[in-house]
C-alpha cells in the first residue's frame, strides 16, 4: 500500500525538495504552505494551514492521516525572534505541540521527525541560551521528545546543519553565488564581503539531507536526536575559491576578520551513518548545481 507523509513548510527551500524528493519514492505527498504558491510543486497535494492554529492543525491531521509527518516549518530567523519573541515560540514550539498532539488523537501510529537546529542547546543549562530562537528550539525538542514517553508516540528529532544545493535559499553560499553572477551579467569584477573569511562551517547539501529524512523514518529509534552533517567543515575561504575555480571569476574579497576561532564544532553522524546514510554530494558538485540553478533563474 502507498504510504503517506505530511510535510510542513512546503513551500521552503527544504520543503520543495522534500516534497519532490518522497513522491519519487512513490509516498503520496501532502504539503502544508501559508499560502498557495503561483508556481505547484508537482505530486504534491497543497493544503493552506496556520500552525499557530491549533483547530487547523487538528483538521489537517485529520484530513492526512500520515504513516509520515516532516516538521519543516518555523520561524528560523535569529532577528525576528527578537523582535517578537512570543510569535517565534508560538510558531516553533506551540506548532509542534498542535501537530503532536493531532497525530496522537488521529493517527497515533504516525512517524514524526521534528526538524531541530544546531542553534538549539541544552535545556538544563539557561545560560547557554543565546537568543530567543534557540529557546524556541530548544523547547521544540524537549516537546517532541518528552512526546514519546508521555504518549508512546514514535517521535525523532533531526538536526541538520548548514544546507547548500540548488533552489532559492538565503544562505552565505547562495549570496556568494548572486553577487557572482549579477557581476557576470554588468561585466564588473565580484565584489564579495565577507565577515570572517577563516569561519568554516558544516555544509550539507539539501538533497542529501532529505535522504538523511527517510533513512530516520525508516530506521531510526523513537526520543533520539540526530546530527545531520558531513563530518568536515570548510572555511568561507575555501567555498570562494570553489567558486572562483567553477565560474573562473576573479573575485574582490574584502574581509572583516581572519579568525580562525570562528569554527562549527565538527561532529560526526555516527548514528545516521549507523542507519545506513551516506553522503552522495561534495561541496564542489553543490556549489556548481547552484550556480546552474541561478543561471537559469527567472
């Protein structure tokens, strides 16, 4: 029989590929949006839905009856979250409760996988909260987890780190990557300006990262949580000059700090590796797969 997933935030940059990612695999696909795009992801059935509403989530569920539920959604932005701190905790940590609480009422032999973040930190220890997005974070996981033991759901946590691939996106490599090309365009040399040009981060490609999605469902154990990285980081330095040898543009990179101190914890995936997951994407086949991508973006 065809399975069925439900998959919040539809419309992002994670959930675009999400979606077509699992009605390839043959799951009928239901994808939850704030609004309806102009532009229909294909084999995907759009439902308008506020998260924040809990009679909306409650009718969502209902309608669904997903064997799958991907939590995508959320307020990811660190400045907004202090703008409006309560709206972030309502949208992170209240949606997650709603869906939860929908899945455990109608259909309580759902998998859930709840997207985290690497922002998120230790919950018994306040003072390592930085800001109101990781508390939002931070109480998104504690819910999800506690969910399992309180109701005996099949509850997992994700958390990825930094995504790259194609597909409109807001990361550091995707603003590399458009001033690129708005200089290629004009004829003008890039000019790039960078923060910190040692920082290295965890960059994951999206694609492999929605593998990550389904290895969990399929294999992975209720209350865990799982680190959704490379095992490697790479310095801004070393993403331009992958960009310079893709494009064979000289860039103009202006940098702010060379601080080499500035580094993303490098962490293994040992138990996603364990499931089976491996990565299929380098950091040079992500980055050219987005330059195609917006080359040939309207």
């Amino acid at each position: 029989m065809t399975k069925t997933i439900l998959i919040t935030g539809a419309s992002g940059f994670t959930g675009i590929h999400a979606c077509e990612y699992f009605a390839k695999q043959g799951y009928r696909v239901f994808g939850t949006v704030r609004k309806m795009p102009s532009v229909i992801t294909e084999n995907t059935e759009l439902i308008v839905c506020d998260l924040a509403n809990e009679q909306d989530i409650d009718k969502l569920v209902h309608t669904c009856k997903p064997d799958y539920l991907l939590h995508l959604a959320g307020q990811n932005h660190v400045g907004t979250s202090w703008e409006d701190p309560v709206q972030t905790l309502e949208i992170n940590a209240m949606s997650t409760a709603y869906l939860l609480q929908a899945a455990t009422k109608h259909t309580p032999d759902c998998k859930v996988l709840i997207v985290g973040s690497a922002l998120q930190t230790d919950p018994q220890d306040i003072s390592s909260i930085p800001h109101p997005y990781s508390l939002s974070k931070t109480l998104q996981t504690l819910i999800a987890l506690s969910w399992t033991k309180l109701y005996n759901m099949d509850v997992m946590v994700a958390k990825p780190s930094n995504l790259i691939g194609p597909g409109n996106s807001n990361g550091v490599c995707a603003i590399f990557i458009k001033n690129i090309l708005h200089a290629e365009k004009s004829g003008s040399i890039p000019a790039i300006n960078v923060q910190n040009i040692a920082a290295t981060r965890d960059f994951v490609d999206v694609r492999d990262c929605i593998s990550a999605y389904e290895y969990i469902f399929l294999k992975g154990r209720p209350m865990e949580v799982y680190d959704i990285t490379t095992g490697g980081c790479h310095s801004l330095q070393t993403v331009l000059e992958h960009l310079q040898t893709i494009t064979g543009a000289t860039l103009n990179i202006t940098a702010a700090s060379n601080d080499s101190s500035d580094s993303f914890p490098e962490i293994q995936p040992k138990k996603l590796l364990a499931l089976g997951w491996k990565q299929k994407q380098t950091l040079a086949s992500s980055l050219s797969d987005m330059i195609d991508y917006y080359r040939s973006y309207p």
